[in-house]
C-alpha cells in the first residue's frame, strides 16, 4: 500500500499585486472562486462560479484580519543572523525585521509567515525521512546482495523492500508537499510601471557585474592628529548581488537580492521590498523607503578595482595644504577613486550604503531605483 502523509499540507491561497493607475493593492484567493481584495477602495469579497458568468463583489469592514504569529524560518543565506542594534558610534545596521514592516503590508506578512512555518516544519519532516530512506535502503541492499539472505531468509529480504519503497514514497510525498507549501505572488503592471519596472531590472544586471559591491557597515571621522588624508574610517564588507527565488514564494519574476553583511539580505520585488531575519522578516512598501543614489570619491588604500576610474591621488600622511608631510620618511601616495553609491533609510529603522566599483553602473541602478519607487508613490492607496 503506498504511504500517505499523515496530514494534509495546508494551501496558501495566490497574492496578486495589482500595480495600476488605480493605485495599488493585494488580492488573495483562487482567481475565478474566491478571493479578498484589499486596496484604495476599501476590502471586498468576490466570490464567482467558473463557467457560468455568475459573481458578487460585497464589500467588507474593519482592517485585514491579522494572521495567527509563529516563529519563522527562512531559506538558506536567507537567514541571515541579526544582531541588535549596536550603540559603536558610526555603525550602519539596520532595526530588526519585526519593527521595519509597513503598516499596509501586515496581512500579506502574516500570510507569509504561516506559510514559512508550515515550509519548515515539512522541512525539517523531508530531512528525517530522507535519513530513514537512506537507512532503509542500505539494509535492502544488504539483504539482497547476500546469497545466504536471497536463500533462507526471504521473508527477511521482501520485508526489507516493501520497507525501502514505503520510505521512498514518504520522502516523494514530502517533497510534494514541499513544492504545494508556497504562497504564489502574481504583477499585475501597468503602463510606465511596467516599463520602469523593466528599467530597473536592466540596470540590475549591469550592476550585478560590477567588480566589488561593498556594504557600507561603519564610518567614523578620523582625528586631525592623525594627520591623515581620509576625513573618515570606513569599514566595509565585499559582497554580491543577484537574482534570486525565495523558495516560499512563487514569483513569475525572481527578486533582486542584496546582500547584507551586518543585517537581514534585502530582496526587492516588484510589489514590496522583503528584508529577512533569522527568525522573522519584513515587509517594506517602496513608498517608505528613501532611495540615494551617488557618487563619493573614495581614498583607495587596497587594490584599485579594474572597473574603477581614479579621479586624483593624495598621500598617506599630509600637511593641511594637501602636500605631502615629510616628517614621515615612508610616506606613500595613495589614489582617490570614484565609486558609486546606494542609501536606503526608512522611518521604521532601514539603514543600509552600499558601494560600488563602477560609478556609472551604481548611479544608474540607484536612479532606475528612486524612479520606480516615484512611480509607486504617484499610484492612489497604499499597498495592503
């Protein structure tokens, strides 16, 4: 008989974010049968049935119903530790994920959030019977391998396989499950969304190639006595951006990821911005998010990167006319370079500056950035 799984996964209804001159807004639910949408107009409830033409749209009241909290666990480098906020004068870090979600977006996370626990807790299920399968299927190999087995212990050796494919069907039905357990995030763009959306993830892949992103974790003034030609102590951290799933969402466009060294990775969307945590994420609407894209001239003491341009050159210990100071026998000239910049700040506690090695490409996806998120802002309503 083959095995079942001793409870039904649970199925997250589909989120689609409606991005249109009518203003944003969510929709959760099984298009054609039932679904919630929440947006500029207020919550409705539709309900129709396939085939026949039949519908209703009842409009409801009260906020989004809040969804049952339960701890989170994330995906691999999607769970990145979080550290509390540090008090070292300079530090860049952002707030934990649990205080950055935007108020409009508390449904669509608590959606999340079930169906992150209910993708762990088939994990962690997936992962013990994969061991039993293995376990099982050595035994049977024992068995069947051995002339002593096949002959007087035949019973032994039919048990052993009838055992090996029970457990092979555990660990299938499992990782079907696994691939149910997902909440399915559908855009619907419209016009200049669309179009700035598909800038954006134009000037993602050129900054993707960049030959170092750094983030930005500390930066603290350097005192005079130092005598130094750096006004500031930078620490920094290489990284890498690139595009990826979150295996819980199923998402027709993969998110933009960026790394963090010092905090939960950022994953932009088109609909929000997701920040992760070790044991809880946030979700950021683009309206909260003050996006400063630069240029900042950098005095480069490690290895100039190839796609770098060098705009000048200063000395390691200088005078206050910028000569070089020759009390200093093995002083050194030290070459300034261009490299771009990205901010992103919200009022809730988002800080993070990235640096990169190609100012052009780093200043053109900071500003394919602030427009997109100006062509959310001029939309109606808020996205919930």
């Amino acid at each position: 008989m083959k095995w079942r799984y001793r409870k039904s996964v649970k199925l997250f209804p589909g989120v689609r974010v409606n991005l249109s001159h009518k203003g944003i807004s969510t929709t959760a639910g099984i298009r054609g049968l039932a679904s919630v949408n929440i947006g500029p107009g207020g919550t409705h409830l539709n309900l129709g049935v396939p085939g026949s033409g039949l519908s209703s749209r009842t409009k409801l009241g009260g906020p989004a119903p809040q969804m049952r909290q339960q701890p989170t666990t994330l995906p691999p480098r999607a769970q990145s530790a979080f550290h509390a906020p540090s008090e070292e004068a300079g530090v860049i870090k952002s707030a934990a994920p649990e205080e950055l979600t935007s108020e409009g977006l508390a449904g669509l996370k608590g959606m999340l959030r079930e169906a992150f626990a209910e993708h762990a807790e088939l994990r962690r299920e997936a992962s013990s019977a994969w061991q039993d399968l293995n376990a099982r299927q050595e035994r049977r190999r024992r068995l069947e391998g051995s002339f002593i087995a096949r002959t007087f212990r035949k019973k032994a050796v039919a048990e052993a396989v009838a055992a090996s494919e029970e457990a092979q069907a555990k660990f299938d039905e499992l990782n079907e499950q696994l691939g149910l357990c997902v909440v399915r995030v559908e855009n619907s763009f419209e016009g200049d969304i669309k179009a700035g959306f598909e800038e954006l993830l134009k000037a993602f892949g050129e900054v993707v190639r960049c030959a170092v992103i750094w983030d930005k974790t500390s930066s603290v003034g350097v005192s005079i006595s130092e005598r130094s030609a750096a006004g500031r102590a930078v620490n920094r951290v290489p990284l890498r951006f690139d595009l990826r799933h979150i295996p819980i969402i199923a998402s027709p466009t993969p998110a933009m990821h960026l790394m963090n060294a010092n905090g939960g990775d950022i994953y932009l969307y088109p609909g929000f911005v997701l920040v992760t945590g070790q044991t809880d994420f946030a979700l950021i609407d683009y309206r909260d998010v003050e996006v400063v894209p630069d240029n900042v001239t950098f005095i480069e003491e490690e290895a100039v990167p190839a796609d770098t341009r060098v705009v000048g050159s200063t000395w390691a210990k200088v005078n206050k006319d910028g000569s070089p100071d020759r009390r200093f026998k093995n002083n050194y000239e030290i070459p300034i370079v261009l490299y771009g910049s990205l901010t992103l700040r919200s009022d809730a506690g988002l800080h993070e500056v990235y640096m990169f090695s190609n100012s052009q490409a780093g200043l053109t996806f900071g500003r394919a950035l602030l427009k997109y998120k100006s062509l959310i802002t001029s939309l109606p309503g808020a996205c919930s």
